[in-house]
C-alpha cells in the first residue's frame, strides 16, 4: 500500500461517512500533506526573514469538466521572532464571514 492509500485507509470512517466522500478524501489528503509541510518548515534552517507558505488545493480536470482551485491558507512566518500571521482573510475575505 502506497503512502496516500495508507492516509485515505486511516480515515476510512471519517470519508465514508461524509456527505461527500470525495470532497472528504480530498481534504484529508490536504491536511496530510500541510502536516507534512509544517514539519518540514519546523526542521529545516532557513537564511531569510519571512517564509510564505499557500496551502492551495488544485484539480486539473479534462476539456469537459474544467479545473478547481481552493487557497486554503496563506500565512507568514517572521522567522526572526517565530510569529505566524495568517493573511488568508484579507485575501478571500468571503470565505471567512465570521
């Protein structure tokens, strides 16, 4: 078993039991690979200031379907003081109403 067949297997429950087991599957393989992101960021030495990171999920269709992108998440990382600002809101501001 490959390692995204492993991830989608450990939340089988999870997927199945979504409305839309799609749109499931394809968040928790999001959240798999932002995990992963995070963990490297943390362990590796950067020589800058600021890291930008963009969390976007893309889904290159056929000529029919078309594609599909969703920015999940745009956040700076002042490596100087370890801060993280998030900056998604200002950008997709009617992705977060509340």
């Amino acid at each position: 078993m490959n390692t995204r067949e492993q991830i989608l297997f450990d939340k089988k429950e999870r997927i199945f039991s979504a409305g839309e087991p799609l749109y499931e599957a394809t968040e928790v393989i999001y959240e798999a690979i932002d995990n992963r992101i995070r963990e490297l960021v943390t362990s590796t030495e950067f020589h800058c200031q600021y890291i930008i990171l963009m969390g976007v999920i893309v889904i290159n269709g056929d000529m029919d379907m078309g594609s599909f992108s969703a920015t999940k998440r745009i956040e700076v990382i002042n490596l100087y003081d370890r801060t993280r600002t998030h900056i998604t809101p200002y950008f997709f501001k009617h992705l977060y109403l509340g």
